[in-house]
C-alpha cells in the first residue's frame, strides 16, 4: 500500500458546452496538477459532482485519471453511497481500475447509528484490499464522526485515513490521540491549521486552482517547520480558499479556472454558474494572485 500524505486535490469534473463529459480536458488537467506540484488527486467527490454523474461517467472519469496519473501521484477514488452494497461495488471497481485508495463519505440521507457506521466501514473495508480514506463532513452527510467514533472504525484494518471537514481544528489532536497510528488525518477545510496540529496531509478544494502554492504549504509546515514563512503562504491564499468554500465550491472552482484560461464547463443542475457579482470576484481573485493556466509544452 503506498503511503498518503500531502495536499490532494479533490478535484472538479471538466464538462464540455454542451454539458458532456470532456476526457480531453480531463487528461489535461490531472497533467497540469502534477507538473504543478500537487501530491495527490481524488477525483469523483463532492467538488467532481459525483452524484450528478451517470455511472458510465463514473468509470470514464476514474480510469481516466487513473491512467493520466500513470503512478506518479496516488489516485483515490470517491466511492460514497447510501447503499453499503453500492459503496462495496464501487471501491470493488476502484481498485481493479488501478485507484490506489478510495474515499467514503458515510451514507448521506439515511442518519445511519453510530453502529450502522462502523458496520458500514467494515463490510466495505472486508470487501478491498486498499487504503479508505474516511470523510467526516457532517454538514453534507448529516452524521458527524466524531472522535470517539472515529478511533472505532480505525479499527477496521484498511481505515487508515481520514478527511476531517470540520471547522474545530482540536479534532485533528484528539483524532491522533484516540487512534495513534491507525489513522492519519488529512485537514478538509483547515488546512494550515491542521498541518499545525499535527494533520499528514489536506483534501483541498482551492488547489484546483493553485496546486502549487498549496502543496507547498504543506511541505512548509509538516516538512520543514517553518510556520512564519506557511502562514504568510496561507494568508496570500486565504481570499481563493475562502471564496470556495459554502455552497458556490463548484461553481467557483469552475468558474476561476475559466478565469485563468482553462475553460471546463458549467456545473449540472441543480447547480447554476456564478451569479455575476460574484463570477467578477473570481476574475478578481485570479488577477490579484496572478494566476494562470500554463502547462508545459
């Protein structure tokens, strides 16, 4: 099992005018994410719209990815699903395709018990032979993995991650105090933050937009200890994490890469582009930070 640590891209799904599924465009972005510097890329989450993809599209996307990145970065797949049969049946296909681990949220309607979770867990983590990376995002999946819950599902012997998605920083301590090394967080939101407190890597939704600075973020604070120099990083880029955050994620991740000349579409309804105040707020950000779409030649 390769190791996962660093700032990974929960990235978004390119689509062309029409609407359609752009593989093209697709291809080109996961290269310009390595040549930027990201260490890590998970497509087919809340960002890539996995719930408004067919199950076709699924495949496409995933081995997609999986094949641009070649193995030069670790690929995690999101194989979240109400259905415990259904999450089984897509981490099953994820690691044939090639993913070096998936990603699961819990299941998202159904408020499932602190028992149905780790049951949940187990069943999926029985059926794979890779890495989960667990999700706690109570304000999407309406249950909350909190600490205690967590240290038991990284009982499971291949939970050994988790994307912590709340705003309570503390929970990446107690998290590696209850677990020890039996689960390794990564920060969802707070990423300098949870590098600070001891987080081994960050799910990043601005690092669609600036893979580089973000990845280097990381390094500064986990490799290199040097956390003046990380929160001037961080406080250059608070404007663009910020502005990706709350309900226009996708919408304005999609909106400032057009921005930087990396036109991949509009979400799929129900999401709408950005209204225009605040599609003028992404061309804003993109100019002020100077940000780009240059990929190698």
């Amino acid at each position: 099992m390769k190791t996962f640590r660093g700032t990974y891209t929960v990235m978004i799904t390119p689509f062309d005018e029409k609407g359609e599924l752009d593989l093209p465009a697709l291809r080109r972005f996961v290269e310009w994410q390595i040549e930027q510097g990201i260490h890590g890329l998970i497509p087919l989450g809340s960002t890539g719209e996995f719930l408004s993809l067919s199950d076709d599209e699924h495949i496409a996307v995933a081995e997609t990815v999986i094949r641009q990145a070649a193995g030069r970065v670790p690929v995690l797949i999101g194989t979240g699903a109400e259905d415990t049969r259904q999450s089984v049946r897509l981490s099953r296909r994820a690691e044939a395709l090639g993913a070096d681990g998936v990603m699961i949220i819990p299941p998202f309607y159904s408020t499932p018990t602190d028992d149905e979770l780790v049951h949940h867990y187990k069943t999926i983590g029985d059926a794979i032979g890779i890495p989960i990376m667990v999700y706690n995002n109570p304000a999407t999946a309406n249950v909350d993995l909190n600490p205690q819950l967590v240290a038991r599902i990284a009982e499971v012997p291949n939970c050994l991650y988790i994307k912590e998605s709340t705003l309570e920083v503390t929970r990446v301590r107690d998290i590696i105090r209850l677990c020890g090394d039996k689960m390794t967080v990564f920060g969802g939101i707070l990423g300098f933050e949870s590098f600070v407190e001891g987080a081994q890597g960050w799910v990043a939704v601005a690092s669609n937009i600036a893979p580089g600075p973000l990845a280097r973020l990381f390094e500064l604070v986990a490799d290199e200890e040097k956390i003046r120099e990380a929160r001037d990083l961080y406080l250059r880029y608070l404007p663009l994490i910020e502005f990706v955050g709350g309900q226009y994620y996708v919408a304005g991740s999609k909106a400032l890469l057009r921005h930087m000349g990396f036109p991949v579409g509009n979400p799929r309804p129900p999401r709408l582009p950005l209204p225009a105040e605040r599609d003028a707020m992404a061309r804003d950000i993109v100019r002020t930070l100077d940000l780009a779409f240059r990929q190698a030649a």
